[in-house]
C-alpha cells in the first residue's frame, strides 16, 4: 500500500481517479470498515484506485489537547488494517494548528482537489470538517459539485442498541468491557510492543511472564484478563495481568505482564500483539505469595475453559 503526506508528496501516477475514505479512522471499527468496503467495491467496479485519508496528529491535539481522547490504534496499526481492508493508498494530512483554521473551502481546494484529484469521496454520516468543524456532509456534497468529485455517505453501523463509534469503544475499554469492545471492533482489542526485561518473579512461582513494552495509549484497567498471545506468527492463549503488583512490588509502577499457555522460550527482544478476550478480575493484593500462585492458577484455569469454547 502506498503511504503518502501532505503537504510533503505528491500523489502517484499510479494512482487513477481515487476513490477516497475520508475520516479519522481510530480503531477501524465496523463503522469504518463499512466505508472501507464500500470505496473498494466501488473503486473496482470503475478501474479506480480505493485510498483512505486520516490526520496524524489526531485533529483534537491541535485544536483541544486538553480534551484530546487516548488512540485506539498506534499510526502503524491503522495502517495494517487499512491495508488489510484491500485499500491501495493511505494518504495522510499532516495536521497543523495552520490547517485547522482553514475553511472547508480551503480543505477541499488544497486537499482533495489540487493534492489527489479525487473522483469520489466517502464519508460517515456525521463528519465534520473545516475550522471549528463548520463543513459537514451537506457542504461537501456543494463543493464536490463546484469542484467535479462526487461525495456519498454511509450510515452509522448500530450494534445492538447503540451506534458504532470509536468513542464507544473508548468508553468500553476504559471500563474494563473488552469483549463488548471487541464486538464493536469485529476483533480483538490489541496491545503491540516488545518483551523487556522484568524481575523475573513469574518464573519463580511457576508462571513466566513475558512483560511488555507498548506505545499504545489506551491501556486497560488494572485487572486480569484473559488474552491471545500473538508471537512469530503464533497466536497462543495466555492471560495478562495490567497493573501495579501489589501484593509483590511496592513501587506503584504499570506493568503489562503476559503468561503464556504452554511456551516456554526466551522473548526478550521479540515483538508481541496481546489480544484482549475478557476481563477476568481485579487486580488486587495477596496476604502471601502462595495464595497469589493459587489465584493465579485459577486464573489460568478459568481462560483454559473460556478458550476451549472459542476458536484462535
């Protein structure tokens, strides 16, 4: 997939009447893997090229970092599932407190028009866009006439009785809720990072722990979970404790901890993806260490059955 910046690259020559995604895209959810779908579909059909464009830095640290929301997904991760959805092109705005005071005229002019020549472009129904979010559907569907692109629009997905958002699935991460997030995902909330070096306490009771280094900012609560252990390729089952230790660690400081079900191999250095399954318990302290092993095998005990019933 080719990865293009504006201001800084020009469009490819390859790339022929884009068919573009337009939006912020955290977390490819359902709602926005609909609109992905529908530019591929779409694209196909006319011999186009289907390209997705989003804004790094996420358009709220600019205009309200007080305000702004933790990220689903790292740039990286978005990338990979857009890819994943078929899309041939990512093109991404740099976003600048310059850019966000321009007019939706401006944006469409400079951007869509002047930087990819695009064909068509397709929006949720509920984008917004310009300084202080002025442009909505309505207005672009007017430009797109004025400037020779079509604009369409895709209705909100709904999950059972609410519409899927990526604010939603904020909310539900942010509470623990992992499977319910994981439903309006269509997969399972992840953790990307790499296995440091820990106290190694895990192998001294029996249950290693592969700790990991992430750059993700949306972290679970402090509890236990069980999870998918992606390494090399491998998905395992595992569970994953997020937390500070209290019943063996005094210093207050987050670790994401992962044992992982039948492994027994040195990951320090290696990258692993933790998928998130359920939310087993809270973390809380032990008054030994052998009533923590004791809990910790029931913990294990309890994913081994809740994975019997699912398919990795």
């Amino acid at each position: 997939m080719d990865v293009i910046h504006f201001p800084d690259d020009p469009r490819p020559p390859r790339w022929v009447q884009p068919v573009l995604a337009l939006g912020n895209f955290d977390g490819v959810h359902r709602g926005h893997r609909k609109i992905l779908d529908r530019v591929c579909r779409v694209a196909t059909e006319r011999g186009a090229t289907p390209v997705v464009m989003t804004f790094d830095p996420h358009p709220p640290r600019v205009v309200r970092p007080d305000k702004a929301p933790p990220l689903i997904m790292t740039t990286s991760q978005k990338l990979e599932a857009i890819a994943a959805a078929g899309l041939q092109g990512a093109a991404i705005v740099r976003f600048t407190p310059e850019l966000s005071h321009w007019d939706p005229d401006t944006f469409v002019q400079r951007v869509l028009v002047d930087w990819l020549r695009v064909a068509d472009v397709w929006v949720g129904a509920n984008f917004l866009f310009g300084h202080d979010r002025t442009g909505n559907f309505s207005l672009l569907r007017v430009l797109g006439a004025r400037y020779g692109f079509r604009a369409e629009k895709i209705d909100p997905i709904r999950y059972k009785d609410f519409v899927v958002s990526s604010t939603r699935v904020r909310r539900l991460l942010g509470e623990g809720r992992v499977d319910e997030a994981g439903a309006l995902l269509g997969r399972q909330y992840f953790l990307d990072g790499t296995v440091v070096r820990g106290a190694q306490r895990g192998r001294t009771i029996g249950f290693p722990t592969a700790n990991l280094a992430t750059t993700n900012e949306l972290i679970p609560p402090h509890g236990v979970y069980a999870t998918t252990a992606t390494v090399a390729g491998v998905v395992r089952s595992s569970v994953t404790n997020i937390g500070v230790r209290p019943t063996v660690d005094s210093s207050g400081q987050l670790s994401i901890e992962t044992h992982i079900f039948d492994l027994d191999a040195d990951l320090y250095g290696q990258s692993v993806r933790v998928g998130f399954v359920q939310r087993l318990r809270d973390e809380r302290r032990f008054g030994s260490l052998d009533d923590l092993k004791a809990q910790i095998a029931a913990d294990c005990e309890r994913a081994r059955v809740l994975f019997s019933r699912l398919s990795l």
